[in-house]
C-alpha cells in the first residue's frame, strides 16, 4: 500500500473511531440517568455557594467603593440560585449536561477571586484596635521604665513598627492590605509586649502576692478556723501544704526576676498563679469557710445540719485535690443562698428540733443542684477580670489573637 494511502486509510480510521466514542457516550448518559443523590449534592453545593456569596455581599455593602464587586458577586448569587431550581424542572437526559455548564460557568472561581482581594471591615477594625491598645500598653510602660532609669529602646522601637503598620492599613487596599495585616498579626508584637509587661508590673505585683501569703498564713493559723475546716470535713493540713507550695512558687519567680531571665518569671506566674490559683483565692475561700461556720455552728436541728454538710462534701473535695479556685467558687454559692434563705432556717437556730418544711427541704435541693452543677468539669473556671485583685484573679490581659481572622 502506498504512504499516501496509508495515511488516508489512518485519518477516516481515527474519525471513526471518535464517532464511535461520542456515539457510545452519548448512549451511556442515556443509559446512565442523573441519580437522585446527584442532583440532592448538587443543590446543597449551589445553596451553599449562594450562601457564602450573600455572607461576602453584606460586607461588601458596609465597604465603600466596592460597586464592582458586589454586582459580581450578586450575579453569582443569581446564577447559583438559577442552577439549583432549574435543575427540578428538566428532562432527566438533560439533567446531567446542564449540571455540567453550572459548574463550568466558575461561580466558585468569582467568588473566591473576590474574597482574597477583600478584607471585611471587622478584620480592619480588629487590627486597628489592636494597634491602638499595644500602643497605648507601652506608652504607659515606658513611664515605669523611666521612673526606675531603665533603658526604653525596646518599647520606642516596637511603637514604631505598629505606628509603620497603622500608616499602611490607612493607604492600602485589597490584596496589598491583607498582606500587610496578615504582616502584622504574624509579627506577634503581644508576645514582645508582655515581655515588657512582666519586666515593669511583676515586681509590684510579686510584691502585693506577697502581703496576701502573709495574710493568709495567719489567717490559717486562727483558732476559729481550727474549729470551722474540721467541722465541714476540710483538711487544715491541705490547707497549710498549699499555702508552703504557693510561697515555694513565688520565691522562684522572684528567683528569676533577679538574675533578669523575665520569659521565665511570667511563664511561672502565669501558670502558677494566672492559670492555677492566687493567694487571694484561698483567702477568700478561708473567709467564706468562717462565715459559714458561723451560721451552722447555730444549728441546733441535727438532721438539717447532716443535710447542708452532706451538700458540702463535694467543696470539701474539690478542695481536697488542690482546686481552690473551684472550691472557692462553689463556696460562695452555699453563702450566697445561705443569706437568701436566711429567715427560712431561723427556726433550726434557736435550739430544739423543729420538723423540716418542704420550702426548707425545697431550698437545700435547690442548694445541693446548684453546687453540684457548678463543681461540674470546666464549670468553674473563673474568668479573670481586669484590675480585680481582691479575690485574687490578677489583673491579666486575656490572650491576643495572632492570626488572620477566616472569612
């Protein structure tokens, strides 16, 4: 056969071939109707679109001089919500080709264009404050630095980098400002300030931990409380052994604070004292245990006495295994509804045996349920507020968020 021949023969061959094949597919999609669960996944994907791109569209609107994308983003609205009701009214042999051409019009695409070009004004907003609340922490410890003589570089040198950072996000747009925020938030410039932090505040505050030891120590050795931890079960000793690790810790800070390795000193106070329990805490728990014992010594009627204590055996617990702030919590709670239901259990006060009522009975269920509930696991992580020294949660800066916030 000759090569021109046979090149022909190859050609009408090929064109065969792919006939057959489109013909085959043809009948396959024929044969192989679009499945239920395929159309079901295919709605959820546009509402889900639809979804996101109404969410992106709200913040958009809050944003001046976006007009452009918000007409892009409402036509992927559009689309989306198109795609998903059409889909129901075709015939099945139509059903798969046109699920096809939805995907192939790259809603997906637009939406995603848009959204890493765009940061949400909140984004912006959280940024700024955070600017706005590192500067103003080290203007402030600046001044400590320079009543004491210390060197102040280091904070003058972080104030310009935020200042740096403030400046641009003043002059940026789209992607070059979701840049230099993600620059900022991966600068983790909280972590150099509490450096800072702990260098100004931790000797006043070492110095104030320090009182409340002492207070502490001699509140533990008053005969009163000899009287009141036995009486509602609670180990005096326990009490003393934490008292002895807690003074332990703080000589350890105060260790590194001396020699200046300052990572070292917040880490342990922040663990220890911030994260675990304050001096402050077992002292207010020492004065919540004298109260109470106060008012029960005075109860005359042996079975509502056998009641409260038994509803206090899950403090004296808790306070057994080193929670002091749970059982310092919990505590507070008996006391609290205590004095709530004072005139209720007058009567059991004044000697003699007075039979129970069902308001009394009443009120030590809803004493019991209520400690029971609090001394659950997590329930009484006390949130530290800012400035509150009394009970002994240390004035702490909740931690900063470093990271780009997700759309």
């Amino acid at each position: 056969m000759k090569k021109g021949s046979v090149s022909s023969f190859l050609g009408v061959l090929v064109l065969t071939l792919m006939f057959g094949f489109s013909v085959f597919m043809v009948s396959a999609q024929e044969d192989n109707p679009t499945s239920k669960q395929e159309i079901s996944d295919f709605q959820r994907e546009m509402k889900d679109l639809m979804n996101q791109a109404k969410t992106l569209l709200k913040d958009l609107k809050k944003t001046k001089g976006t007009e452009e994308w918000q007409q892009t983003i409402q036509e992927v609205v559009t689309s989306a919500s198109s795609c998903a009701s059409k889909i129901l009214t075709l015939p099945s042999d139509e059903k798969r080709s046109y699920i096809d051409d939805c995907r192939g019009q790259g809603l997906w695409d637009s939406l995603n264009e848009i959204r890493e070009e765009f940061v949400p004004p909140q984004d912006i907003k959280n940024a700024l404050n955070d600017m706005k609340r590192q500067t103003k922490d080290l203007e402030r410890f600046k001044k400590l630095l320079t009543k004491v003589g210390a060197d102040v570089k280091t904070a003058d040198d972080l104030i310009a980098k935020i200042g740096v950072h403030k400046a641009a996000v003043g002059n940026l747009k789209g992607k070059d400002l979701r840049d230099e925020l993600q620059e900022f938030w991966s600068n983790n410039y909280w972590d150099e300030i509490n450096k800072i932090r702990v260098r100004t505040e931790l000797p006043k505050e070492l110095k104030d931990i320090s009182k409340e030891l002492k207070f502490l120590e001699k509140d533990l050795s008053s005969s009163q409380l000899k009287k009141a931890f036995p009486f509602f079960g609670l180990d005096s000793e326990q009490a003393k052994k934490l008292l002895e690790a807690k003074k332990a810790s703080i000589t350890q800070i105060q260790s590194f604070l001396d020699a200046g390795d300052y990572d070292a000193a917040g880490g342990l106070l922040q663990e220890d004292v911030h994260d675990g329990w304050h001096p402050g805490d077992l002292r207010h728990f020492v004065g919540m245990v004298r109260e109470a014992y106060e008012r029960m010594k005075n109860v005359k009627d042996d079975q509502i006495l056998d009641q409260i204590l038994t509803i206090l055996d899950p403090i004296a617990e808790s306070f057994a295994s080193g929670d002091v702030r749970d059982a310092k919590e919990a505590m507070i709670q008996f006391t609290d509804q205590m004095r709530k239901y004072e005139n209720l259990f007058q009567p059991y006060y004044r000697g003699g045996v007075h039979k129970a009522t069902k308001k009394t009975q009443d009120a030590l269920g809803k004493l019991e349920d209520l400690i029971s509930e609090k001394l659950k696991k997590g329930e009484l992580k006390a949130p530290k507020e800012e400035g509150d020294t009394e009970n002994g949660d240390s004035e702490q800066r909740p931690p900063e968020s470093q990271s780009m916030p997700s759309l």
